[in-house]
C-alpha cells in the first residue's frame, strides 16, 4: 500500500515525499527507531501519548533539517533535552512535555530563529534558566518550564524581552526577583510565576495593560500591591495568595471582581474581597 495513505503519514502532493509523521494512536513499545531521520522532507514528527515508548530522543532526529514541528509529549522518554535541537534551524514548535527528562536545559536553544512555542513541562529537569533566552531573536517563543525542578533566579537578560505572549515558570524552586518579567512596555499576556521560592517586592513592579493573567500564588512575595494593577482591563485572571503581602487591596479595574481566595494568606492584606482594613 502506497505510504501515502497511511493513517499517520501525509505527504507533499508535488513531491509525493512523506513530510508529517504523526503517531497518535495505537501502541508503541521501545525507543523512537532511528528510521525517522531518513525522512529528509519531513516537517512534522510528533509521537504523543505513547506510555511505552522510552529511551532518549532519538539522536537521528538532528538529520532533519526541514523540521517545523517536533512534538513527543506524554510518552516515558528519559535522558536530556539533547543539544542537537538547536540545529534544527527550521523548527517554529518544540514540546517535549510529560516525559521524564532529567538534566538542564540547553542554552543553545536561543539559536532557533523561528521558535514560536517551547514546551519543556512536566518533566524532571534541574539547573538554571538560560541565561540566553532572553537573546531569542524577535518578539521570541511562548515558553513554558512548569512542573520541574528548576532552581536558581530568573535571568536578567529576560528583562529586555518585550513582547513574550506567554511565560509559565510555575511549580519549580526558582528564587529571588521575579519582576524581571514584567514591566510597563512589554506586550505579554500571561505570567504563572506560582509555587516557587520567589522574593521581591511588588509594590514597586510595573504591570503592562497588556496582561490577561498574573499568577504569583505560594511564594515569598512581598509589599503592597500597586494602585497600577487598577489600570488592566484586560484581566481575566489574578492570584497573589500565600504571599507576604501587606496594605490595602486598590480599588478599582478588575482587582474586586476575583473573589477572596485570589487574595487570601498573605501577612496583612486587607480590603475589598477580604475582610475591610482596620
């Protein structure tokens, strides 16, 4: 039977070479074959909710230079996220999520140009953020590193990128100053910054209207929340709570239209949805 009409393969109507290989169903056991890397015209692999698919990502990959996609989510892949990722110039999405990948993430990835998206959640790695991923070039990749054992401080260098839409570092051991991410000229839309070890005061951060949501839950953060906050319209989304926040909740925008647990266990915050200041 022509390859072409397989169920999880299409291919360039022109050419007629196989260019997405897409492995969603069934039941796969064993390591990714190294086979993929002899499909040079492909543009998306992806390999998802495979449980008995194991071993590393697949070395072979690194052979694709016309990748686009490259998807291996919810399968057991162990090992690094592998430098080779980097080469891949023509990659525009990587989620390698709910796996059980271990060590620290490559700082070679600021190199791809054309990263829209990096999912790198749900698995078990360690280190520092790069420092380079504030050198993405552009307006850079929607990130998102929760759910690992991430520590350390968020990197200045992500100070100076403007317009990230989306960044989850959420559920690591990251401490110190996450303000770095937010500031009054950048453009991004969501932050979850909760369950870390994050210390800073938010009193003297700068919220951008672009924001539609802030998480900042269970960490050391610290201060009274700025009178800005009133000023983003576009909130749909706000959670301060186990924090050490002080003062006055400001009234005004969209701050009372959270209810109390948005708020609550923080050291002496007060005022509309929580119990009136005394």
């Amino acid at each position: 039977t022509d390859c072409c009409d397989w169920y999880c393969v299409t291919c360039d109507p022109k050419t007629h070479r196989i260019n997405s290989l897409t492995v969603i169903t069934g039941s796969l056991t064993g390591q990714i074959p190294p086979q993929v890397g002899d499909l040079p015209f492909l543009e998306t692999l992806e390999f998802h909710k495979q449980a008995n698919l194991t071993g590393p990502i697949q070395p072979a990959i690194a052979k694709l230079s016309k990748l686009k996609v490259l998807t291996l989510s919810w399968t057991n892949l162990t090992g690094s996220v592998p430098d080779f990722i980097s080469n891949l110039k023509n990659l525009t999405f990587l989620d390698v999520s709910f796996n059980n990948l271990t060590g620290s993430i490559p700082s070679s990835l600021s190199k791809l140009e054309n990263l829209l998206s990096i999912r790198l959640d749900w698995n078990k790695l360690t280190g520092l953020i790069p420092e380079s991923f504030g050198d993405f070039p552009g307006n850079g990749p929607d990130i998102n590193l929760a759910y690992n054992q991430l520590s350390g401080k968020i990197p200045d260098s992500l100070k100076k990128k403007k317009n990230f839409d989306r960044i989850d570092l959420s559920r690591n051991r990251l401490e110190g100053d996450g303000s770095v991410i937010f500031g009054s000229n950048k453009m991004t839309q969501i932050v979850d910054l909760s369950r870390n070890l994050l210390e800073f005061d938010v009193s003297k951060v700068e919220f951008s209207k672009s924001l539609i949501l802030i998480d900042l839950n269970h960490n050391k953060i610290f201060g009274s929340l700025p009178v800005g906050l009133t000023a983003l319209d576009k909130l749909q989304g706000f959670n301060v709570s186990y924090n050490r926040l002080c003062g006055e909740i400001p009234v005004g925008g969209k701050l009372q239209s959270f209810n109390d647990t948005s708020y609550f266990h923080n050291r002496c915050l007060c005022g509309a949805p929580l119990p009136s200041c005394k």
